[in-house]
C-alpha cells in the first residue's frame, strides 16, 4: 500500500545517512581530534595572567579651623574627591612615573614581545621555559638617570621614551584596576601582568608615587 511504501521509503533513507556518516566516520574522528588539539595547543601557549593588589588609604585634607563656624565634621563624604583620587590613579603620567621608577624603559625583556605568534610559540616550546623563568624572578638593576638641571626630572632618550609608552600602555586600561571598599577610606590598586614580580612591584610603587604626589598637592593646597 502507499503507506508501508512511504514507511519503508524513510526507514531506507535513516540507513542510507547513517550508511554515509559511518563511511566517514574516520574523517570525523580525525577532524575532531585536529580541532582539539589546536585549541589546546592555544590555550597552553596563552600566558598566565598574575594579579597583584596593594591597599591604601585615601583621606580628604581637613580644613584648617580658625573659628568655630568653619568646623566641617563630616569632611570625609565627599564623593568628588573619591572620585578625582581614583582617576588619578588610574592616570597615564602616574604609571609612566612608575616605569621610570623602575628602570623598565631600559629594558623590554618585560614586555613578552618575543613569545608572540607562531613562530614565537615554537621557539618557546624548544627553549623558552628557561628565559620565561628567569624573566620572571627579575627585574631590571636600577642604574642612575640622567636629569634636568635644578629640576630633577628624568630625561629619556627617543627609544626609551617609546618603550616606556608601550610599558604604559602594557600596565593600564583593564590590566589595572582601582576601587575603593564601600563606605570606607580604603582603596585597593590590583595590576595584572604575565609577570607575578613585576606586577607587585608595579602596584607597590604606584601607591608610593601616589602618596607622595598626593602629599605635595595637599601642601600645594594649604600654601594657597
């Protein structure tokens, strides 16, 4: 009849596929297993990522009292303040700061340029895990800067200037991160790098800078 006839015809057809996905069944495998392999081959040469995180407290300057009219009790709710000291924190100049600081505009090693692409991934499977390690544990020895005059502002040659641009640009925008624990004066800088040495240090000295600098805005202020 036209019912066992069209039964038998789709009971025909479920074999034929199967018959065709059995015949390439080892072409399936084998795609599998390729796909597999090189997404784990990408996620092993990814470099790990370290975060380091340093507190600070961050206090408005309480005004000078010269009677008892300008007693301001409640000086620290000021969320405009708050908010300018975090964005200063989170500034470019401050970082650039922190690289001179450190020494790292005389030295790229830091950087992790020469592990990218490819090529860089063979070279570091064959004999990078030595370098990586040994980048790792240091930093950059910290020689003598050349100054301005009666300024004392560190003067960078073209090329370090460039390198201490691309350093900057390594340690901010989401690999730094500054927020301030709710309803309270404390704020924590984390800094996020490839290298768990350097991201310390780079978060130590970026709270040292900031207090330092905050100091003599404060002082700034008061001589006004």
């Amino acid at each position: 009849s036209y019912y066992d006839d069209e039964s038998f015809a789709n009971r025909r057809s479920i074999r034929q596929y199967f018959n065709i996905v059995y015949k390439r069944l080892p072409i399936i495998l084998a795609i599998a297993i390729i796909v597999t392999a090189a997404v784990s081959f990408y996620s092993f040469r990814q470099p790990s990522i370290y975060q380091a995180s340093t507190e600070l407290i961050i206090e408005p300057r309480k005004p000078q009292v010269t009677q008892k009219e300008a007693i301001n009790i409640n000086f620290g709710s000021d969320s405009n303040y708050y908010n300018t000291q975090l964005q200063l924190l989170q500034n470019a100049d401050l970082m650039k700061k922190v690289v001179v600081a450190l020494g790292l505009h005389r030295d790229a090693k830091l950087l992790g340029d020469e592990n990218r692409g490819i090529l860089g991934g063979l070279r570091s499977l064959i004999g990078g895990d030595q370098k990586k390690a040994d980048a790792e544990s240091a930093l950059p020895i910290i020689a003598d800067s050349t100054s301005q005059p009666n300024t004392g502002k560190v003067v960078l040659s073209a090329e370090e200037e460039a390198l201490a641009s691309r350093y900057v640009g390594n340690l901010t925008g989401p690999r730094l991160k500054v927020e301030r624990l709710e309803d309270t004066n404390i704020v924590t800088v984390s800094v996020q790098n490839e290298n768990p040495v350097l991201a310390a240090k780079v978060a130590d000295k970026l709270a040292e800078i900031f207090i330092e600098e905050d100091a003599k805005r404060e002082l700034e202020g008061a001589q006004t």
